[in-house]
C-alpha cells in the first residue's frame, strides 16, 4: 500500500492529496488570502516562517497553513489587533489575563490593543457628586512656588470658580 501511495505522488509516505510543501499561491488558494498579506505577515509574526527552497521561494508547511488559518481567524472573525493575534499566538497567559480584562484609558496604562476591538470599552467618568480631587484641596506651598509658563490666576478667581462649580453640583445631587 505504502509504495502504491508513494508511485501516485511521488511523496514519501504521505496520503494521496497531501504534499510535504505549498508554494504561496496554493496557501493563498486554500485561505483565500492575497499573496501580500501572507508575506506581511511574516514580517509580524515570528512564528511565520516559511522555508524557501533552493530558488528562494516560500515553501509553506501543514503547521504553517494552520497558523496562518488561526492568524486569519484571530484578525478577521474575532476582530484581534494584530499585537492581540500576537499575544494570543504566542500563548503568554499575562496577556491573555490582560486581554480579557477591560481596557483603561491612559493613565491606567493600557490602551486595549491587546484585546479584541468588540471588547474595548471607553473610558469611564467620575460619578456625579464626587469632586476632582484637584478642586477640592487647595494647592500647597510646594506647588504654588513652582513656575509656571502661564500668568498666575487671581486667588479670588479661583474661589469664585470653585462656588460656582459647588453650586452647580448641588444642582446635580438628587
């Protein structure tokens, strides 16, 4: 039988049908992907790599037509950013917690480009009645002495201000 199978495709030992290697174009065939995409992603991905053959030309293997199915998947279907795709690819579980976790906005360090598009979520505001913290203190000795590239604002200005903004938020409470 093993022999049968090798004299009609001249393989050795594989099922009739199955090839050892693909050229681009039969990988592109099969995924229906652009011949581009596939050589960009290459350059993204570091677990895409192809060998080339003696002509130099890329020689996709069974577990590379797999990855680039689950690159497809991951970036098509389920809408991944490519740092997502990457990060989900190369299996690090930090990520992968990260990923799942909501998106914060700048100052909590993240932006969401590990995660989904579908998943990312605007920024949160304050609740209504709390107060910045930033107009509830008065600046300290510390930052009141520190120069500044704009004029000095009047101090019963900002008390001015700071009422009108306490009136205001009275009118917000329930």
């Amino acid at each position: 039988m093993l022999n049968k199978e090798i004299a009609e495709n001249g393989q050795h030992g594989l099922p009739v049908g199955k090839k050892m290697y693909y050229s681009i174009s039969e990988v592109c065939a099969m995924t229906g992907l652009e011949p581009h995409v596939l050589r960009y992603w290459e350059t993204e991905f570091s677990k895409l790599r192809p060998k080339k053959n003696s002509a130099g030309k890329r020689a996709y293997r069974e577990k590379d037509i797999e990855l680039v199915n689950q690159i497809k998947r991951l970036l098509y279907d389920e809408k991944y950013t490519l740092d997502g795709a990457k990060k989900k690819i190369a299996g690090d579980r930090r990520s992968l917690k990260e990923a799942d976790a909501p998106a914060r906005n700048e100052s909590g360090g993240g932006d969401g480009a590990d995660m989904p598009k579908s998943r990312r979520t605007q920024p949160t505001r304050s609740m209504p009645g709390s107060m910045p913290a930033a107009l509830s203190t008065p600046p300290t000795k510390s930052t009141a002495s520190m120069p500044s590239t704009t004029p000095p604002v009047p101090q019963n200005v900002i008390s001015d201000i700071r009422k009108d903004l306490a009136d205001v938020l009275a009118l917000l409470e329930p």
